[in-house]
C-alpha cells in the first residue's frame, strides 16, 4: 500500500518557562497546550548568549520512568549521576540516559560565557521497561553521521536516513534528525502508518508538506505531522534547519507528574514516596 503524503495536523508556538535553578526555557511540548506526543513526553529549548539565562542549571533531580535525551548544539554541560556516570557534553554532543527504576542526576553549565544552545527530550519508557536498570549513553560528535547533498545535511542522532544509522541504542525506537536546509533545499522521509511524527523549527522557515497544504512553519514552531505519509518539507529562506522527530507511540496510560512518567497514579505516588526515602538512586 502507497504511503499518503503528509498533512499539517497542529502547529504550535508552546511557551517561555523558567526550570530547574531559574533557567529560562522554551518549551514546546510538556505544556498546557500540548501535554504530549506518545511517546514524546517533553521537549525543551536552552537558547541564549546571556549567561544570567542558564547559569544556576539543573542541581541534582529525580527520573524514573523515562528516557532523557539530551542534544547540546553549542555550549557545554557538565553531567553527573547516582550511577557514577559523569561527563561534559560540549558541541554536537549527545547524552542518551534512560532513567528507568531511578536515577538522580544534575546538568551544571561549563565555560557560560560561550552562551548555549541545547534541547533536552523526554521518551515515555514502556510499561515493561519502567523499572529496567539505569543505563547511560555518550554520543560524540564524531560518532554522528552527517548526510549530506545539494541543499540539505542531515545530522543522524538515531533511526536510519537513507541509509546511514545513528548511533544511540534505544529502548524506544525513535528517529530523531537535525536537519539544516539551504533556499529550496528539500527533506524527503516516510514514516510507517504507525509512528508519531514532528518537527520544530529552529532557524528560518521551511514548508511543510508542500504538496498538500503547503504551509510555512517558522522558526520556534512544532508542525505535527499525520501517520504513515511521506515527509517533505523545503527550505523558505537559506539557512533553515529543523529536528525531525519519529516514534511508535506505547499507547498505554499515561501519568506524569513533575520528574517521572508512569503508567498509574499509584506507580506515581510511588515514585514520590522512593524518592522522598532515598530509594531512587
């Protein structure tokens, strides 16, 4: 059966918060206006040459029940968890940690002056992988394929594109694509009838789905994206860029409540109370 190409669900513009120690966010999905995309559960947005904005980071915090992907573009962080992982994530750098039964962990900025640009994203584990031991993964950018043609590069943090893999081992299968595009480049992708889609904006413009409805999403928006279609989104103005993001959904309950993501209230509360006696870590 031919794959529909695609159409414009939703776009969104999602909204300016501030989280952890005072650090000023865009968030565009974990909000009132948008709680989720199965299995995407959070997506924010770090993007300031002002140190003031980001300086006093993320102090050491509680996860359970998910993975955190974290993608530094520039800038650096300095990570540390209760599992002995520690690291600094510098340009291009990918931090894949799956938090599963409970990890703590803190992200301190390095050398502020440089300014940052990052993203962190939240991936709803399964139910049969909420408790899985606590696994952490370090993505260079050495180890990120990098696709490139007329028009277009594609940077490869997970999933395949034309056949080149990204690096990460995923519990939840996920493809997830830096995309940069010059004036009438073009990005071409076909999902499954299955796999939630999206993408945001972050440079320029592009048009998405041209041969459908044909609208212009522009820097700082999300476009959701329909199942099972192909992709095609074209650079409006030169130097546009994108993350391309696709995923299964789990199609399962979901609670969320501050730092975890589980399937019941009662696996919540839990969470609440293993953390509150020193039992996550």
């Amino acid at each position: 059966m031919k794959n529909k190409d695609c159409s414009i669900e939703r776009i969104l513009h999602g909204e300016n918060v501030t989280d952890g120690d005072g650090v000023k966010i865009h968030r565009v999905i974990g909000t009132g206006e948008l709680n989720h995309i199965d299995p995407f559960m959070l997506l924010d947005e770090i993007r300031s040459e002002n140190k003031d904005d980001f300086i006093s980071g993320f102090p050491t915090h509680p996860h359970r029940g998910i993975e955190t992907i974290t993608y530094m573009i520039k800038g650096s962080f300095r990570h540390k968890d209760s599992k002995g992982g520690e690291g600094v994530l510098t340009d291009g750098c990918v931090q894949w940690m799956s938090a599963g039964a409970g990890v703590l962990h803190s992200e301190m900025p390095e050398n502020p002056g440089d300014g940052m640009w990052g993203y962190q994203l939240w991936l709803s584990l399964p139910k049969k992988d909420k408790f899985m031991e606590p696994r952490y993964q370090s993505i260079t950018p050495e180890m990120i394929p990098l696709h490139k043609k007329e028009g277009i590069s594609v940077k490869i943090i997970s999933g395949e594109f034309e056949g080149k893999k990204g690096p990460a081992k995923n519990i939840v299968a996920a493809d997830y694509f830096d995309v940069r595009l010059e004036e009438d480049g073009v990005f071409n992708f076909t999902t499954n009838e299955d796999m939630t889609s999206f993408i945001y904006v972050h440079s320029g413009v592009v048009s998405v789905c041209p041969a459908g409805n044909n609208d212009s999403v522009k820097k700082g928006d999300l476009c959701v994206l329909s199942k099972g279609a192909n992709v095609t989104v074209r650079g409006v103005e030169s130097a546009s860029g994108f993350l391309f993001l696709s995923s299964i959904p789990n199609n399962e309950p979901i609670v969320r409540g501050g730092p975890f993501v589980m399937n019941s209230k009662e696996e919540l509360q839990e969470a609440f109370e293993d953390y509150k006696h020193g039992r996550i870590g």
